[in-house]
C-alpha cells in the first residue's frame, strides 16, 4: 500500500509515517517522504496510484506571506503538492494543499470562545497563504487548488 504509520518524537512529534511510492519513477523529491497527517498520506496514495499523475513532488518549496493573523508578520509557508496531470487532454501544473475541511471556511458559533477565537486566527491565516500561493502560482503557470477530505469522499 505505500503508506506505514509510525510514531515519532522531538523534532519529528508532527510526523505521522512514512510513504514509500509504488510508482517511484513519478515521484520528484527527496526521501525519506514523509507524511503529517492521514489526509496527506491519501493524497499521497492517490497521486501515486493515478496514472493521470506524470509526476509530483511533496513540500517541494516555500512561498512568503504576510500572516494578517500575527501582527503582519513575514511568514515562511511550505505548498503540499506540486504536481503535473493530465486533466482533460491537457497536462496541467497544480499545487495542491491539503487541508480539513474544517479549516477551509470561516468558524461561526459563540464569539467569545477560546476555541473560536483560535479557529479564527487558523482560519486567516490559511487565507493568508492561499492568497500568496495563489498568486505566486499564477505567475509560474500552474493552479492553486485545496483538497479536503470530500475530494476524497468522490472517489
């Protein structure tokens, strides 16, 4: 299957397992390729087992962006996926991030939760992200696109 799930410490605590591709001659980074979160190791899996994918690379590069979210602050932000794909004919560049769909809309609920408060500050600051790499990807020709659990769900 590609996917190994592991337990890690100290300046691994994030890291939720390793990838190994069946398919490693699309695959365009370094190794050991490890994964942060279950919908990463899908996405992984998918981009792997897919033969529209010609190639993709994970974490291949940071863009800069101001986080709105932490005084304006210059922040360093590291895009999931770059990928080539034929979508209709047509090969195609996307970056890909990957995120719950949580995470993707504005929180709504008591405005004076500290748990809304924090939902709120992750919901700008991902905005603030998207915004960069959106416009950073349109630059480099490619499409900047969020994938969520129900990208998952159509499939």
């Amino acid at each position: 299957m590609g996917v190994k799930a592991t337990a890690h410490s100290g300046k691994y605590r994030n890291i939720i397992g390793k990838f190994t591709p069946n398919h490693p001659e699309k695959y365009r980074g370094s190794y050991p390729l490890v994964y942060k979160s279950k919908l990463e190791a899908r996405m992984m899996l998918y981009l792997d087992s897919n033969q529209n994918v010609k190639s993709w690379v994970y974490e291949p590069a940071s863009i800069q962006y101001i986080d709105k979210s932490d005084r304006n602050r210059k922040k360093n932000y590291w895009i999931d996926f770059m990928v080539e794909m034929v979508v209709n004919g047509t090969l195609k560049r996307l970056w890909i991030e990957v995120k719950p769909s949580g995470e993707t809309h504005k929180p709504t609920g008591n405005k004076y939760t500290s748990t809304l408060l924090e939902s709120t500050k992750t919901y700008i600051k991902n905005l603030c992200k998207w915004t960069a790499a959106k416009q950073l990807a349109k630059h480099r020709g490619a499409e900047f696109m969020i994938v969520t659990e129900d990208f998952f769900k159509k499939k």
